[in-house]
C-alpha cells in the first residue's frame, strides 16, 4: 500500500505540470490572437487615415492648380436669336474681298440690332447664273427669311428667282431692279451700312 501511495504521489506532479503547461500555452495563444486582431485592426485603421489624407491632398491640389484668376470666356450660345435667317449668296471666293467682306460685315451688323441669324452660301464650280441657281435653291430650302446676293452671277438667279418666292425678301447687291421684295444697293462708299439699313428692313417686315 505505501508504494502504492508514494506512486500516487508522484504522478499527480507529472499531471499539474501538463496541466499547467495547457493552460499556459491557452494563454499565450489567446494573447496571440488578441495582439494579431489589435495590430490588424491598426493597420486597416492606418491604411484608411493614409487613403483619406492622400484623398485630401489631392483634392486641395486639384482646387490649387486649378485656379484660374483670368476672367471667363463668355458662352457665345447665351446669346438669343430670332427666328429669321438672313443668308448670303456669294461666289467660289465667299466673303473673302472687299465686296462680300463689306457685305457680309454689314450682314453682322444687323444681326446685333435685330437678333437675326445670319449665314453665307459660296458657289463652287462654275461661276454661272445656272450653276447658282442650286445652291440658291438649297438657302431657300433652309427657310431664309432675308436673301442677299452677291456677285453677277448670284444676283442674275436670285432676281430670277426673287418672284416665286412673294414672302423672302431679297437684297441684290450691285445689279437688279428694286420692286415687290427685291430691293438693290449699289457698290461704293457706305457699301456695309447700306446693307446693314437694307437687312434691318428686310428683317422687320417680316416679324
């Protein structure tokens, strides 16, 4: 029975030592864990106050440099135009010249008083009163309220084409006879205020 005993005795030691070596090893993985949880909790806590500082900076940047103390370019669409169009017929050189440029300055002139829109139509290919008439043709099509003419061979197939259309007046320039809607101005001196008075005209009797 003693040596019974005194093995009893021994074995419990052996126990309480595995015992408490599982627990001490319980703890330690336990502040494992818990120390692994705060230090990733940390670094996505870092990694998001790094993403939003960056986020900031390039924002601030952005508003910097993207400043600018010259004044802003007005938007030419804000202006408003009427319903009427004033077109021009002019030949292969368009505006371009004296004549047409003088014309066509007059043209915009009366655009700013009457809030006209106004365009021009160059005859390409041959420089004839046939080969005008298409493209005259095409200016009507596109409801021109006011037509000018420029150029002998776009005058001679605007002043053909000036009876058939009763309500479209018609402005020749340099050639034609004044009558019914068609009215003529002459080249010379004041050639871009004549134009400017005649399209004015033109544009206010048919509001």
């Amino acid at each position: 029975m003693t040596k019974q005993v005194r093995q009893v005795s021994q074995a419990r030691p052996a126990q309480d030592k595995q015992q408490a070596a599982g627990a001490w090893l319980a703890v330690v993985g336990r502040a494992a864990v818990i120390w692994l949880r705060s230090v990733r909790g940390r670094t996505i806590a870092l990694a998001a106050g790094a993403v939003a500082v960056v986020g900031a900076l390039l924002v601030t940047g952005f508003l910097l440099f993207s400043h600018d103390d010259r004044p802003p370019i007005p938007d030419t669409r804000a202006r408003h135009y009427t319903e009427t169009d004033a077109c021009l017929l002019t030949g292969k050189d368009g505006i371009v010249g004296h004549t047409a440029a003088a014309v066509w300055q007059g043209m915009q002139d009366a655009s700013l008083k009457t809030h006209a829109r106004v365009s021009y139509t160059q005859v390409t290919g041959e420089q004839s009163a046939g080969n005008a008439r298409p493209f005259l043709n095409g200016m009507l099509q596109r409801s021109c309220d006011v037509v000018l003419a420029v150029g002998r061979p776009e005058v001679t197939a605007a002043a053909d084409t000036a009876p058939h259309y009763g309500k479209v007046g018609f402005v020749l320039v340099g050639g034609g006879h004044d009558g019914g809607n068609v009215s003529t101005i002459g080249i010379g001196d004041g050639l871009r205020a004549d134009v400017a008075a005649a399209v004015e005209r033109a544009v206010n009797d048919r509001s």
